[in-house]
C-alpha cells in the first residue's frame, strides 16, 4: 500500500536570522530567515511547488526498516503543516539528482511523482503518479506515467497546468533497451494519462528537464544531444507543431552526462530559464530572459561568481525580472547563492542563503514565491555526517 489518507496539521517551526559566514564570497551580511521543515535527519530530493495558499515541499525520508517515503508538507504564511506521506516502498529508486516532485493541475488538484525500480540493472526505474483533490491531505495512485512497460530508465519529470488537468514531460529510456538513444516525452495528466507523444528523440541521458507556462502555451527546457556530443540546452513547445531547438550555442562536446540541467519560469510574455555549462573547461551558469513568451531571449548574462558548480533553479519575480539559485564552490564547501536579475538584465548582488557540499549529497536547490518572500529548501551536508533538509526565506524587496 503506498498512499496514506490523514489530514493536514500545523507544525510551527522557530525562525532565526543569519549573515554569510566569515568566508563567505560575498563580503556582506544578509538576511536569511530560517524555516526548516519537519523533515527527518537523512531527508533530501527537495521539491517546491506553488500551490495556494502558500507554498508545498516535498522530499524523501530513508526508513529505519529499509527503503523510503515520500512525503509533502504545506508552508503557510506561518507555520509547515505535519508531513503527509505520498508513498513508501523498499523499491524505490532513490537518487540525488533524478527526484520526485509534484504537480499542480489547472483545477487546483495535486499531481505527484516518484520513482520505482522495475528491474536489476542500476537505471532501470518507472514514473509512478498519485493524485490529491484535497490540498495534499489524502493521494490516490494513478499507476506509471508512462505505458512501454521496458526496464529502462524513465525519470526527471517536470510539471505544468493545462487547462484544467496538468501537463508532464519526461526522459524516456525505451529505445535504450535496443541501443537507441534517451527521448523527451509529454503526456497530458488528469484523473489518468493521457497518450505521450515524443517531443524529442535524442536527448541526454540524465540531465533534469523544466516546464513553464507562458501566454501562448507550454515551454519545455532539457539538455539535448547532438551526433557530435555536443550537449547544449534546447527548448521545446508543447504544440505538436513547432520542432525543438538549441536556445544558445555553448558549443558544450562532453561524451557523458554531466547531470546538470536547465530551469525555466513563465508569467504572461515574461520566461526566464537558466543553465549551466562547462564548455571550454570553464564552468559557468547563465541567465536569459524573454519579453515575447519564449520567441526570442536575450544575450545571457553571467550568473556566477567565477567557481560554479551548477544545478540551477529559476523563477520570475512578481515586481519585474527573476532571480536564479545555484551552488557555488567556496573552500572545501559550497554555497547555496541567490542572485535577482532585473527585466534588463541588470544583475543585483549575490546573496549566500547556506552552505552544503559540491558533492552529488547537496542535490539541487529550489526556489519559489512565498508571500513578499522568496523560499529556498536545499540538502544540507557535510563530509560524512548526516544531511538534512534546509529552507530559508529572504524578502524579495532590495534584492
């Protein structure tokens, strides 16, 4: 059995506010107001997810007798609900980049996600989807996002409203299993899947996808391949007609994933997405924006502060821009960074809201609106000790 049925119930957690350590690259103080979910000591794969009021987070917990839960908490203006168990299993597929996550459809239902291994080789998983009707209190399965049924690899799923049902793309390993390449699906969710209809065939194996919503429709982000190896962002519509393309050319030629994908956020004509590369050995992270839904962006502009490690997350900013999270190398560590760049690309300072390691433990980190503040939840690690699940907000005024 892997869905529970309990309602939600408050959970105050204590706030604290705190500058940039003293090594900090950014040689100023900060605000960053601590708000840590009830996330158990061990907890990762964070995931933030707009659902009014306020905001979801949902991660996976390890368990004392074996295998994992998945579970998703509520922050209100005030306080993080109890946790809310989605699912559990010993056969879980339970990874640091390739995460479960959640959905929200047009009507206001809850889409969920999360990853089920279905045979013996190391990637070979399934896409499992619950639905909720009630805010997150309850969640009824809805079986495999996907119907090839192959014991490949079937992960990093992004999610959109539409209409009233909510849309999902996907990385799809079918044709692996005969020594074809990675594809990027979509499929149309509601109280079932609808068919999946390939946006691209050739695809890098294991970079994260993104999914926005701009004026005239859905835009999907991912890491494409090329022949060559070449291995650049590539944006996609989700309109069956419009064929995907290459949004900038990095020039990126690396023969294996580097498991590093793009973020992307649409409001209106506003979309903002975000990527790292390391072409030319140098790693970088980028911002583009876009004032016409995705038809055109303008020249990136440079994110970091000169030693990326990557793993972005991007939103627009309600007041105009968007701001971009990312870890940044710091000494023997790294640091979770917040930058705002304003409609013109003009950046504003880099703000530090923790520290965890560069090491695949850190995960990726999340931003999303809460109020007239932004929140960031990302893994906490530190060598060999124990993680834990971190959320902080800073006011999104003065950024």
């Amino acid at each position: 059995m892997r869905t529970v049925r309990r309602g939600w119930a408050l959970a105050l957690v204590a706030g604290a506010c705190a500058g940039p350590p003293s090594d900090s690259p950014l040689g100023r103080e900060t605000k960053v107001t601590a708000l840590d979910p009830p996330a158990s000591t061990g907890a990762f794969a964070p995931w933030l997810a707009v659902a009014r009021p306020g905001l979801l987070l949902s991660w996976l917990e390890p368990l004392a007798e074996g295998g994992h839960r998945f579970v998703v908490s509520r922050r209100s203006a005030t306080a993080w609900s109890d946790p809310v168990e989605v699912a559990r299993g010993d056969d879980f597929f339970a990874n640091w980049a390739d995460v479960p996550g959640l959905g929200v459809a047009g009507d206001g239902a809850l889409l969920a996600h999360w990853l089920v291994k279905t045979g013996a080789q190391t990637y070979a998983y399934s896409i499992m989807l619950a639905r909720s009707t009630d805010g997150g209190a309850s969640w009824d399965e809805l079986g495999p996002l996907h119907d090839d049924g192959t014991p490949t690899e079937h992960g990093f799923v992004s999610w959109a409203p539409e209409g009233e049902a909510a849309r999902a793309v996907w990385l799809d390993g079918r044709a692996m299993a005969e020594g074809g390449p990675m594809s990027l699906r979509t499929a149309r969710v509601d109280t079932a899947v609808g068919p999946a209809t390939v946006l691209d065939d050739r695809v890098c194996e294991c970079c994260s996808t993104d999914l926005a919503v701009a004026s005239d429709g859905a835009l999907a982000v991912y890491r494409d391949r090329s022949a060559g190896e070449v291995r650049d962002i590539a944006l996609a519509r989700i309109d069956g007609a419009t064929p995907p393309a290459v949004v900038w050319q990095d020039g990126w030629e690396i023969a294996g994933c580097p498991v590093n994908g793009p973020a992307i956020d649409g409001d209106g004509d506003r979309v903002a997405m975000a990527w790292f590369t390391a072409a030319e050995a140098r790693p970088r992270v980028f911002v583009a924006l876009s004032a016409d839904a995705g038809e055109s962006f303008s020249a990136p502009r440079r994110v970091d502060l000169g030693d990326a490690v990557g793993r972005v997350d991007v939103r627009i900013d309600p007041a105009g821009g968007a701001v971009v999270t990312w870890l940044e190398t710091v000494h023997d560590g790294a640091a979770v960074l917040l930058r705002r760049f304003a409609d013109d690309g003009t950046a504003g300072q880099a703000v530090e809201v923790g520290r965890t390691t560069s090491g695949r433990t850190s995960g990726f980190p999340r931003v999303a609106p809460l109020a007239a503040d932004w929140m960031v939840a990302w893994v906490e690690a530190d060598g060999d000790g124990p993680h834990r699940l971190r959320a902080a907000t800073l006011p999104r005024a003065g950024l």
